[in-house]
C-alpha cells in the first residue's frame, strides 16, 4: 500500500471586504490632499487622492498611477488596477481608468479606458 501524498497548504484569500490585499498591504485611505497657497493640491497629493477615492469606488487597490496633468478644472489621471488576478500574474487583467479630480482634488468622473493582460506590450502606433 502506497503512502498518501501530503495535502499542500494553501494560502487563504482576503475577501472583497477585507482592507488588504494578497501581498499585504493595507488598502490606501483617502487622505487630504495637500494643497498650495493657491488652495489647489500639488501633484503628488493628487496622485494619491485619484488612486485613494478610485480604490473605494471599485473596491480594489490600484496598481499604478501611469500619468497625471493638470487642467482647467483640476486633475487628470490615468490609474491601473487589476481587475481579474490570474496564475502566472503576466495573464492577470488589467485595466486602465481616467479619472478626473476637480481643483481641490475630489473625484468628479472615472471611465474605464482599456482592458488588457498584464503581460501585453503596448505596439508603436
């Protein structure tokens, strides 16, 4: 009679409801934006703010922020995350959300953009 091969143990997954994800960290907290003298925030502090109040909207925490301008009326991102996690993580999908943050950084519009594998490169136009 042959021995039993061992169960693997598996890593147990978060919930949806649960603050942290796989590797760990804590899902970020929308913190206020720090603004100039002008009362406008600078770049960084709308970086975090589009990242913070897209997370809480979609529910997962983002990958990347991959550009942000300022305009007339405020903020400009484009802000990855990942939408669907895959074995290898090159499979993973990723999406890619414009959000718009008016000039004392509160969200005022997201459109989701572009869906993709991680893994895919960008070809040149």
């Amino acid at each position: 009679m042959a021995a039993a091969e061992p169960a693997r143990q598996r890593r147990p997954r978060p919930h949806r409801d649960e603050d942290a994800d796989d590797a760990g960290r804590a899902a970020p907290r929308r913190a206020p934006a720090k603004k100039s003298r002008s009362g406008v925030p600078d770049a960084a502090a709308a970086m975090r703010s589009a990242a913070g109040q897209l997370a809480q909207l979609l529910g997962r925490v983002p990958d990347s922020v991959t550009s942000l301008k300022p305009t007339d009326d405020g903020w400009e991102a484009q802000v990855e995350v990942v939408e669907l996690e895959r074995i290898p993580d090159t499979t993973s999908v990723m999406a890619s959300y414009k959000v718009v943050l008016d000039p004392q950084g509160a969200l005022v519009s997201y459109e989701r953009t572009r869906r993709y594998s991680r893994g895919m490169i960008d070809r040149p136009t």
